[in-house]
C-alpha cells in the first residue's frame, strides 16, 4: 500500500505537466510529458539533496526527457531540504570540509560515514516512488535512474530489477563497499564525468566506471566543471535511455 | 602545386561517389557525399596504414559523414601498404612485440622510434592533401581530422589552422613529444578510448587527454576492444563535427 498524494495543482511548463506530491510525507516532483503516450517509461532524476534548490535544473532534465516520451520524478533526500537530518553525516560533512580547506584527503572512513547513511536510507524510498508511480494509468514500462548521488543510483542498480539502465552523474565521494557492489552491476550504464570538477575525485570516479560488471558500460568526460555539463552530454544521455527504456 | 589524379572511376555506394587518386604517386581515396551541398566540409580518415585492407571501414565512416554532407579522404601512410618503409621503424615495432609477449611495458625510446617518424613524415602529407583537396569545386570551408594514428592528429590539431576541430582515436602508443605538443593544442576536441583495449596503454590515453590545452575537449569511453566501437559512439562523433563542421 503506497501514500501518495499530490500537494498542488499541476502546472504546464514547455512539454510537461509538473505535479508536487508528498510520498508518506516525503515531497516530491513528477513531471509528465504533456503529450504522453500510452504509458510512459519513467526517470528517476537523481540530485544532491535539497529538493526546492534543484526544482529548476531537474525540470529542464525532464523537459528534455520528455521530447522521448519519459515521465520523470524526484524525491526529497533524507537529512535533506525540511526532512530530518540523518544521525553523524553532519559530522562527516565537516570532516569532508575541513580535510578541503586543509589541502588534505578525505579518509575513507569519513566517506563511509557521509555516503552509507543515504544510501540505506534513501533506496527503499526511490524504490517505494517506483511502486507508487507505477500504479498510475500514466507510467509503466521499464525505469531508468539519471544523475547523482552515483552511489545511490550503484545501489538501485545493483538491487532494483525494474531499473534496467543508468546514467550516473560522477559527481560525490564513493565509499569502498560501493565500489564492491559496482561489480556486481550488470545493466547498461551511461557515467557523465566532468573532468575538471574540483570538488570530485577524478581516479575514484575512473576506478569506480572500471569496477562496473556490466558488458555495456559507457563513460563521457568534459570539461566545464561540476555545473558545466554540455548541452551535447544531454543528448547523449538521451539517446542512451531512449535505446534502454524504448524511444518515442 | 599539387599533384592530383584520379586512378579509377568513381563508384557509388550508398550515399557516397568513392573516387581513389594519387597524390605525388601516394595512393588515397575520397568520399564525396551522393547529393552534395554547394561546397563540402571535409574530413580527414586517419587509420593505422594499410590503405587497402581499411578501405571498407573507412567507407562506412565516410557514409555516416556524408550524411552530414561532409566529404572524407585518406591517404595511405609513409611506410604501409606499398610505400618504402621508413628506417627503424620495423625495427621499433619488433621490439613492441617482442615487449607485449614478454608481459614488459613498452620503453619510452621505443614508442618514440615508433611513431615519430611516422608523424614527421605523415604530417606534410595530409597537409598537401588539404592543398589538392579544397582545390576541387566539390570541397571547402573548414576541415576536421577524425581517427588514428592519435600523434598523427596532435600534431595537426597542433600546425595545421585549417583543421578546426579533431575527433582523436586514443588507440596507440603517445611519444613524450607529442604529449608535450598537446599542451599547445586548442582547438575543440573528442577523444574516443577503448576502455578495455588489450592492445592500448589506458593511463597514457588519460594523461594524453587530461593534457590538451583546449577549453572544449570530450572523453568518450566504451567496452568492446579496439574494433568494437558501438554505434552510438560514431552517432555522437557526428554531432561533435556537425557542431564544428557545420551541419547540413
């Protein structure tokens, strides 16, 4: 039994139909493309966390995902937004900071401790979006995960059966136990680096694409930094889904 | 003054007129598109040499370009198919061998007596073919090099101000010099890297692309070895030449 309930009027805005909801009482955002097919395969758009901040980013990644006929949705993240923080990633986040502004790595325990947390927590909740997007008349079909955190999006896609491909946004730190799971991903994946982003660990982002168990795996690097994603990696990215979740 | 003439009479096959020429008595093959544009952009085919033996795969790049109304050529190598092979180069190439069965990293002077004759010797070539090439009524307007030998293309994206942007097949060994040299280029780039080319060096492929000076240059890499480039790869390579070529 799934909760879900839209908080607002939905709003037309250039090719979807932007709906809020709340899923037991975690807000979210589904767009649906305002010419829908029958059913159409729905995008889970992966973010950082802080849900309102992305809303005008993640609606332009659903405007292009609907000229392929997807729907798309986005929950807000544990710890983030108005949810309550998650016990010690905090901490771990000034650790994270201080070990910056020193110059110095980020040790592996400390990125345990900032990543783990979210991805436990987070994962049943996508996977419970899933459930509750797929009772709709609107969504069916086979479901893709794009963008970060890249370690929740290597957890659904090791675990999820209806997530069938993933492009992944190398964008975060990566714990070693995600690194051990990435080999046990088989499903086609799509991994976006920007290759200049100061604020990400390019060899951890290359061993991790290395790691990936899957025969079709592909990875594209730019430059332009964390926020300067080409529009050309957006068509790509789209291509690639429309080949995995079936083009319009 | 060049010297151009074509040896056979033009064939056609499947979007494209294949006309194959001498140039200063060096074999080489042009690609004009069936329903040309009032002048075509023209790209140059790098390959590893061995003209006759590339012809069929060369064509199918020259196929997927025309249909973005580009005109393609390439010219046998300086030591390949039936020219005079260069001094030391057989030699360099025996120790590469003799290297890679005895599981031994290939020596930086061996990579160097391997490859940079050939681009010395090479580089004037393709040059001369730009020469001949925009002289002919079907051909003008800015010109791109797409493919292997990688030096090959540095030192052109390097010299040459007519080529304009270069899409560069990370699939042989870099000499110090060229990786050197790449810091002086600038123009737009797109790199494809084998991921798991047994026969290719991964990290100089990396450090070769995190080397280049241009503010636009693009890292895509996929599985399949050295001949298993998917088709979503050329499909993105042609955007990036549509984007820099001009599209049709």
């Amino acid at each position: 039994m799934t909760e879900l309930s839209f908080t607002r009027d939905p709003r037309t805005a250039d090719g979807v139909i932007e709906r809020d909801f709340a899923l037991h009482g975690v807000p979210g955002i589904l767009w649906l493309p305002e010419l829908p097919a029958a059913t159409a395969p729905l995008l889970l758009l992966g973010h950082p966390g802080g849900l309102e901040g992305m809303r005008a980013r993640l609606r332009g990644r659903a405007q292009a995902a609907a000229v392929s006929g997807f729907a798309s949705a986005a929950i807000e993240l544990p710890g983030s937004g108005e949810r309550t923080p998650i016990p010690g990633v905090q901490e771990a986040r000034g650790e994270v900071r201080a070990a910056l502004q020193a110059g110095e790595p980020v040790s592996a325990d400390t990125i345990d401790r900032l990543i783990l947390p979210l991805v436990e927590a987070s994962v049943p909740e996508w996977r419970t979006l899933i459930d509750a997007l797929q009772a709709l008349p609107e969504i069916g079909g086979p479901v893709g995960y794009a963008g970060g955190v890249i370690s929740i999006g290597v957890r659904l896609a090791r675990i999820e059966p209806r997530v069938v491909a993933a492009g992944l946004f190398a964008g975060s730190f990566v714990p070693r136990a995600i690194l051990a799971e990435a080999r046990e991903v088989t499903i086609p994946l799509h991994v976006l680096l920007q290759w200049d982003d100061v604020g990400n660990d390019r060899q951890a982002a290359l061993d991790l694409f290395d790691a990936f168990g899957s025969t079709e795996k592909s990875l594209l690097a730019n430059m332009g930094g964390h926020t300067g994603v080409p529009a050309s990696a957006g068509e790509h990215a789209g291509r690639f889904f429309e080949r995995h979740l079936g083009a319009v």
